[in-house]
C-alpha cells in the first residue's frame, strides 16, 4: 500500500491501553483499506476528568501494546504538548505534516462519537479527516447503519456525510463518515482499574508487556 493510501487515527486515554483498542486499530485497517494506524495518548484530556496515570507511564503503555505490529504508529505529540488535548488542533497539526491531500480517517468508538457535537470547534473536524465509527457494547449500537441514540445536532451534520463503502475514503482526504462493524468486546479502562485497584486479575484484558509494566510501576492499585 502506498503512503496515499488513508491513514487511521486512534486518539484515547489509553488509561491503560487495553485489547479492545487495539482490535479496534487491526479492524478498522482491514475493514476500511487503512495503510496504518496511528495512535495518539491524550495528554490532557478535555472532556475528563484527570486520567489516573500520567501521560508518560500511559504513552509508555501504547508504545508496549503496540510494539512489534508494522501496522501500529505511535504519536507521542499530545503527551509533549502542555495544553488540551483537543482533536481538532492535532488534526490541523497532521494536515501540516502529512499534507492536504492524504485521507486521514479519524477511528472513533460509538461513545466517543455520540459525543462528538460537545467537541472543541467540532464541525471543523470533518474538513479535517473522516470518521469512522465502530460499535461497542452497551453504547448505541447501530441501526440501520447508524447509531441509534444520536444527538440531533450531529445527526443534521452527519446524514449528509454517511458513507457506505471503505472505498470513498481513500476518493477524498475528508468529509465522509463510516461506520463499521468490529468483535463487540466488552472491555472498558475504567473496568481494568477497578479489578486492579481492587486487588483482582486484569490479566487477557490487555497485552501481558502492559500488565507487567503496570505491576512494575505500581499503577492503578
Ligand atoms: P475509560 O473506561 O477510561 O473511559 P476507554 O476504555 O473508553 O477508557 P479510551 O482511551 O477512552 O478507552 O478510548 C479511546 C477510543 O477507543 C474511543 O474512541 C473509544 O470509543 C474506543 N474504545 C475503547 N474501548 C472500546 C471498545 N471496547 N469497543 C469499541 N471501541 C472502544
């Protein structure tokens, strides 16, 4: 695949990273013709409350979990960067780097998406990248290709956008979204810290090199 084909974007807490995201990565390159997926740790999320591990133990997690699959970059930028985390600046700051015309695919869980229209300069995304929009358990799942529980601000600007085939997002750098199915998994960060810090096993939730690290630097308990 060549460095136009579209490249996917998986921005998180990643508080820790667990086998949900990365599942979501590897579909979504396979599902939507990604060449690879970058994924980018928040350093200080907006729409949260503050992540309980630092920016730099949670960029450590990533690079771990995604060591050793050529697909899997990772963008250490929102960790470095003192202000917000806000996804527009950093799609801006990709459209600098990568240039106007590359397709950028922005890969976002159904609960994230849900929550788009509360975004930062949110309708600017679109100009920026496409959305793709997997399922996930217990959050809206879709219905007639298109979930269910959406807000009407973001159902007006998105009906017009709803693509059908992976192949119009490598026809256009942006605009267009997509939703796509992955293997429900019903893994949460919030749920791995609470088996953690109640003394009970995380273990086949997320990568052993994390767990490990997790256990080294006595996070979450
Ligand atoms: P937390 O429980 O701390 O809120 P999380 O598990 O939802 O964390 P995030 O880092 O907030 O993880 O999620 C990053 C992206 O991955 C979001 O777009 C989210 O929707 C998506 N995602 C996370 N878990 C899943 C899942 N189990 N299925 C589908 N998408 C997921």
């Amino acid at each position: 695949m060549t460095e136009r084909a579209p490249l996917g974007l998986l921005g998180g807490t990643f508080d820790p990273i667990h086998h949900a995201h990365l599942r979501l990565a590897e579909e979504a390159a396979e599902a939507l013709g990604l060449c690879r997926v970058r994924l980018i740790p928040a350093g200080q999320p907006p729409h949260r409350g503050a992540p309980t591990s630092s920016p730099e133990h949670r960029l450590a997690m990533v690079r771990l979990a995604s060591a050793g699959n050529p697909r899997l970059e990772v963008d250490a930028a929102e960790v470095a960067s003192p202000r917000a985390s806000y996804t527009v600046l950093t799609l801006e700051r990709l459209r600098v780097e990568l240039g106007p015309a590359r397709p950028l695919v922005l890969i976002l869980g159904a609960d994230a998406f849900a929550g788009l229209a509360s975004w930062h300069r949110w309708r600017e995304v679109f100009a920026l990248a496409h959305v793709a929009v997997a399922n996930r358990p217990g959050h809206a799942p879709h219905e007639r290709r298109w979930p269910a529980a959406i807000d009407p601000e973001l159902d007006a600007e998105c009906s017009p956008r709803l693509g059908r085939d992976a192949a119009e997002l490598a026809a256009a750098p942006s605009g267009r979204i997509l939703p796509f199915d992955m293997t429900p998994l019903a893994i949460s960060a919030t749920r791995i810290r609470e088996l953690l810090g109640a003394g009970l096993s995380a273990r086949y939730l997320l990568p052993d090199s994390v767990l490990d690290y997790i256990g080294k630097h006595s996070l979450y308990h």
